[in-house]
C-alpha cells in the first residue's frame, strides 16, 4: 500500500506567501513596469498566480534551459531552449524561477540577460 505524502506547506500557507510577495513586488515596482521573467516549465504556475495578485503595469517573458535534455541527470551544461522576446534594455527585470539548486541554471540566465541587456 503506498503511503499518502505528508504535506509541508498548506495552500492557505503558499497562498499568504504569494499575497505578501505581491504586496512586496507592488509596493517596490508600482512605477517601474517591471519585466517578470518566468522559466520553463516550472515556474509558469507560480508566476500566473503571482500575476493575478498584481495589479500594476508589468510585462511578462519566458526563457526556457535545459541541462538535462532527455536524461534525469543534469549534464552540467546549460542550453537556452527558447529566449526572450521582448527588449530587456533600461527595464527592472524579475526572475521567477523554479528550483536553484546547483545555480548553474540561473547562473547562465543571469549571463545570458547581461548581454541581451547590452544590445541595441
């Protein structure tokens, strides 16, 4: 018989996080439009249900790597998959990303928005 999972974090908890995030987003950015920045695919759920709690001018964009490809473990070398594709120059950008472990994902995403930064 397999066991139910034990739950670590209620809705109602995940629901107050992302409510005082927002309020935090809100009260920080209410006059940048800022850029929410999602990665594919685990970010996408958590950033809809941030987006909905925000009630500013923003902009949403997906980037999506890859260090796996078809296999379970991570090859150690990143891959954009699919960039952005909206202008990033002058705005204030926020990464919702999924799952840091390593940082080597984030890491070559921090990259890769320093130089799309610098283009024209």
């Amino acid at each position: 018989m397999i066991s139910q999972p034990k739950v670590l974090i209620t809705r109602d908890e995940i629901e107050q996080a992302v409510t005082r995030l927002a309020a935090e987003i809100k009260r920080d950015y209410q006059n940048s439009h800022p850029l929410l920045i999602g990665t594919l695919k685990g970010s996408f759920i958590f950033l809809a249900d941030l987006i909905r709690h925000l009630d500013i001018p923003l902009d949403i964009d997906f980037v999506q790597l890859s260090s796996y490809g078809s296999r379970k473990e991570t090859s150690g070398k990143v891959t954009l998959v699919q960039g952005l594709k909206t202008p990033i120059k002058g705005k204030h950008l926020l990464v919702v990303e999924d799952i840091v472990d390593t940082g080597l994902t984030i890491s070559t995403l921090l990259d890769y928005l320093r130089k799309k930064n610098r283009e024209k």
